[in-house]
C-alpha cells in the first residue's frame, strides 16, 4: 500500500462530505456529499447516518485500502488542543462538549462512531476547528466575566482554525518565507466569516469567540453583537429556542436583506435595493474594523490573506474592504485584484504595497488529512 488513502469526513446533522487523499502526491482520489440526512420523503437522501457513510464508502472504489480517518469536529473545548486519536475516553470526553456546540458536534462524533463500526481497526483522528487557538494569549482568549462564570469554561476558543492555518502556510510558500517569520491577518470569508491574527504560524486573536456567533457579519450571523440586546428580547417575551435559531440562521446578510448569498446580495444592491446595498456596506466596514484591530494588535503585518467563497472569488468585496487603507501601506492592483478568482493561490496588492495581500484557495479536507498523516507517521 503506497498511496496511504485517508479519509476525511465532514459529518454535519444533516450532510456527510467525505474525500479520500492519497498522501504522497497530495491528491484527491474520490470525493462527493450526501444531503438531507434523515429527511425521508421520496426523493430525500438516506433515511439516517448509518447508511449516509456506508452510501458514502460504497462510493469509495477500494476503500479497504483506506489507512486513517480524519474527521472535522468544530469545538475541541478545553480538552483537545492538536489532532487527537480518537479511543473510548476521547470520545466520553468529547461528547461533554456537546453542550458547546449543540449544532454542531454531536453529528461530528456520530460520524466517528460510524466510521469507528464501518472502517473497524482504522486509526480515526479527530481534527477541532479550535485547535489552532489554543495558544491565544489571556488577554485575547477572556472575556471580561466574573471568574465563576470564567470557570465554567466561558472564553473565547475559535472556529474556522484548520482554514486559517491552511491558509498561513500557503502564505508562506507563496511568500517564499518561513511561516515562523511572517505577521499575518488572515480573512476567512465564507457563508461563515472569522479574522485571525497570525504571529509567527501562532494565532494571538481571532473574531470568533466561545461560539462561532461573534465578530464578522455573516451570512446568517449578525457577529458582534450587545449582549444587552438578547437581554432585551429575553424580557420581552422572546423565547430561547427561538433567540438560537434566529441568531444562527435568521441574521447577518439574511436579516439584513433577504439572501445569505453574496452574488445575490450584489445582484439586489446593483438593481438599486437599499438594504442589500446597507448589507454590503456594513459586511465590508466590520472586516475593516477588525483590520485595524489586528494591525494594532500585531504591530507589524506582512501580509493580509482573503480565502473562502467571497474571499477567493469576489473582487468588489476585496476592492471595498481594503480601499482606504493605503496609509498603512496596504494597497491593491486593481487590475490583478479583478482578474483573481482563487483558483491558484496570487498576490493582488500593488508594488507600491507595504504589505502583501493574498488570495487563496482554502482546502480545509486537505489540511484535514495532513494533520491525520502526521499524528499516524508518529
Ligand atoms: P461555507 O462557509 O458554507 O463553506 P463558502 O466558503 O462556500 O461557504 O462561501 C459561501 C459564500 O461565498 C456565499 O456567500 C457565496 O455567495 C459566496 N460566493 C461564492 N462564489 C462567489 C462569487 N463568484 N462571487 C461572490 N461571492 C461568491
């Protein structure tokens, strides 16, 4: 067995993305995603897990041959700090997580029991999106609390990690420098957005916070956000549950003006519709506001890093957050910057530019599947 097949597994409550990486030449060999889980209905997807990952290893041409599996699990809480091998006591502890991530991990670890029961004798490995903030200093990771509630595990852990490392490392290649030489302000701006700042390959601060509610505008998140507010909707008479759904799913780019889809949001705003327009403004001034904040932070930065959906692929976006911004020497090429669309990773800033700015291709399953190679290689 030469190509060392891993298998990365993104298991969501309702979706299973799976690929398998053959890790010598860095290469897909078969990838695809199963969609509404547990649905039912007629043309609906499997009627639940269990047969959406034996669905998806059935699609797996030798998936006997498969050496690890890598899973995608959002929060590491306290406990996990690097890719963990996952046994019964790994999986106990982690299933006390669930409570800070109720949307998320619980299908992330019935994903690594399944494969545990489907791909027996397989070392199976989990990946937190947490992991690569577990070096956040004190005074980045608190939030002002009263030390009980501190003690609860209340802080701020981070999400979207394994994306911002990817994507620092591709920086330094692209860079031709080491990673542990180079200040970065890495952008990732997906359906869900989050802002790092990378010094020396370690994150000092991120947008996202104990969940993946704070910071940036979002497709359905509002980010930042007064907790007076929920206050205000507790006490008149906004039940919980309804307060959740709303805050993951109803705010942000939606709530805004009716689409969590950046082309459409451009596409309202360009036929004149006033709170799409509000919508582009306010998503481009809060990306902004936390440049500055990480400019300030790290004191120098050598480069600013744009990945995911909108990051990679919309240029007005780019051109909008960063215009204005010369005088801390960062500076677009316009022309570079309108002809970039992520498929390769390219430098958009001008030669006049202090500071390097980066578009990059996000590959979060890739990522993924290294970190499994390097925990099985040891
Ligand atoms: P997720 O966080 O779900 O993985 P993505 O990283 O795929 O999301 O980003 C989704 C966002 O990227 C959506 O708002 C989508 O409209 C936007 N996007 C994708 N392609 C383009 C494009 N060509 N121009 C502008 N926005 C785009």
């Amino acid at each position: 067995m030469t190509a060392l097949p891993v298998l990365v597994l993104n298991c969501g409550s309702s979706s299973l993305k799976y690929s398998v990486y053959e890790m010598r030449a860095e290469r897909v060999l078969c990838s695809g995603r199963i969609e509404r889980i547990g649905e039912g209905g007629a043309d609906g997807g499997p009627p639940d897990h269990r047969s959406a990952l034996a669905q998806a290893l059935a699609a797996v041409p030798d998936h006997d041959a498969i050496v690890a599996v890598g899973h995608r699990v959002v929060h590491g809480g306290e406990h996990f700090h690097a890719a963990t091998l996952i046994d019964d006591a790994a999986l106990a502890t982690l299933e006390q997580l669930d409570a800070l991530a109720p949307l998320h991990n619980p299908a992330n670890r019935l994903g690594i029991e399944l494969a545990r029961e489907q791909l027996p004798r397989r070392p199976q490995v989990a990946v937190f999106d947490t992991a690569f903030y577990h070096s956040l200093p004190a005074e980045a990771r608190e939030y002002a609390l009263p030390q009980a509630w501190r003690e609860r595990g209340i802080r701020r852990y981070g999400f979207h990690g394994t994306s911002h490392r990817q994507v620092s490392r591709e920086a330094a290649s692209l860079l031709g420098k080491p990673l542990e030489a180079l200040d970065l302000v890495t952008l990732h701006l997906g359906n869900g957005s989050s802002a790092t700042a990378i010094r020396g390959g370690v994150a000092i601060d991120t947008s996202m916070g104990m969940t993946p509610l704070e910071g940036l505008v979002m497709g359905t998140r509002a980010g930042d956000l007064d907790a007076g507010v929920l206050l205000y909707l507790l006490r008149a008479g906004v039940a919980s549950h309804e307060l959740e759904h709303t805050l993951n799913h109803g705010c942000g780019l939606h709530g805004l003006c009716g689409s969590n889809d950046m082309r459409a949001v451009h596409a309202l705003a360009d036929a004149g519709d006033a709170d799409a327009g509000r919508a582009l403004a306010m998503y481009c001034y809060r990306v902004r506001k936390y440049i500055g904040a990480y400019l300030a932070t790290l004191g120098r930065v050598d480069a600013l890093v744009f990945t995911a959906g909108i990051g990679e692929h919309d240029a007005r976006i780019r051109a909008r957050i960063l215009t204005g911004l010369e005088g801390f020497g960062i500076a677009l090429d316009a022309a570079r910057n309108a002809a970039c669309h992520g498929t390769v990773g390219m430098a958009i800033h001008a030669a006049s530019s202090r500071v390097a700015v980066l578009v990059i291709p996000g590959n979060e399953e890739l990522e993924i599947a290294r970190e499994v190679a390097a925990l099985i290689a040891t």
